[in-house]
C-alpha cells in the first residue's frame, strides 16, 4: 500500500503522517528527511545538497529523484507514506514514473483541506517545546499547562517563520505549487479530500476509515 499525503502549512499533515505511519506500521518518505539523513552521512550526494542548503538555494529536483528512487528500491516490500512529496506536479510525475518501473502505484492521494483563516489561527497558535522538540497547538493539542511542555516542563516558544507574513508567503506557495496536485490525481482517480478540522484522533478517524475501506475493497477484489 502507497499513501500521498499533502496539504497546506498548518493542516497537521506531519501529525497525521506520524499517527499512520504507525498505525498502519508503513515506512515514511519525507524528502526533507531523506536530504538531512544524507548530509548527516556525508555522502557524496550529502556533500552537494549541503552545498544547495548552505547557499540557501532549494535542491535541484533531479537530487531528490535520486534519493527517492533509491529508497522506492530500499522499501519495495513495504507500505510507504509519502509526506510532503511530491510537492509539485513535475514530482507527481517523476514518482509515477518511478513506482511505474517497480510495478507500483499510489493507492490513495490524500488532500488534508481547512480554510485559510482557520490554517492560520491554527499556525499562529503553534508552540514547540526548545528541548524536546514537541509541538503544541493551544486548540487542536493543547499541553495540560499552559505554555509549558507537558514532558519536561520547559517554557514553549514560537517558531519564527510562524508569523502572519510568513504564513501568507508560505500558503501562496502551496496554492501555486502544490494544489494543482488536486486535478492531477482526481485524474488518475485516486483523490480524497480529508476535512482537517477538529482533534488529532478525529482527522486520524476520518482518514483510517478511507484506508480501511480501500484495504477491504482489495481484499474482496483479489
Ligand atoms: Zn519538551
């Protein structure tokens, strides 16, 4: 099984990914991820994205095919949730290509969807933990004291790209890039829209019982 998550900043994808990832006990492909861990190996292709990063420029697309399809390769025996990638159409097509020549395909293409203004209240009200890395959000996961880490106990602070003219910038990025995704895979017919709105445990529910329904439908068909 072949899950696509996307959606804007703010939605909690990176919560929701976590949450199936171990649920459905798959494997997670963050190409965020996939760049750090190869600068933190310093690999060759470590070496170049280091370079990209530094300068502050985004790593060419053809970097992150590499590290992709390579771990398609690593990972062809599991269930894979793809987080975050691909992030525009031209990546879409590359990992369709990719999967392609495994014998794959993505089941199910999964848009997380909520209004602008509630995208960024909800960003606005994001608060991490310096230490542990934890994240808060005052409506949606609120920690049992407020403003303080519910493990450690240590004072929650403000990501600084968190703000309304970063968030601004950020969503018109996503409308521009990413939601084309929309059409894209309603094409191929493996669209669902997720209704972000609410608690963790209530968007999880609302996308297992999209998976759940998929696994039995293959179940029956085979
Ligand atoms: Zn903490």
């Amino acid at each position: 099984m072949r899950i696509l998550l996307f959606g804007p900043p703010g939605v909690g994808k990176g919560t929701q990914a976590q949450l199936l990832t171990e649920k459905y006990d798959m494997v997670r492909l963050s190409s965020g991820d996939l760049l750090r861990e190869e600068v933190s190996l310093s690999s060759p292709i470590g070496k170049k994205v280091e370079q990209f990063l530094r300068k502050g420029h985004l790593v060419p697309d053809d970097i992150i095919y590499e590290l992709v399809d390579s771990f398609l390769l690593e990972n062809k025996e599991s269930d894979i949730l793809f987080d975050g990638f691909p992030r525009n159409l031209n990546q879409a097509r590359s990992l369709e290509k990719s999967l392609a020549q495994l014998g794959q395909t993505i089941d199910i293409a999964f848009e997380m969807y909520l209004d602008e203004e509630d995208l960024i209240k909800r960003l606005t009200d994001r608060r991490y933990c310096p230490k542990c890395g934890r994240i808060y959000n005052s409506t949606t996961n609120p920690p049992k004291t407020e403003g303080i880490c519910d493990v450690d106990r240590v004072k929650l602070s403000r990501r600084e790209d968190d703000n309304p003219d970063v968030i601004k910038r950020r969503l018109t990025i996503y409308k521009d890039e990413t939601r084309p995704l929309v059409n894209y895979y309603k094409s191929l017919n493996i669209y669902r829209r997720i209704d972000a709105k609410g608690n963790q445990e209530e968007v999880l529910g609302r996308i297992s019982e999209a998976v759940n329904g998929h696994i039995d439908n293959k179940c029956r068909s085979n």
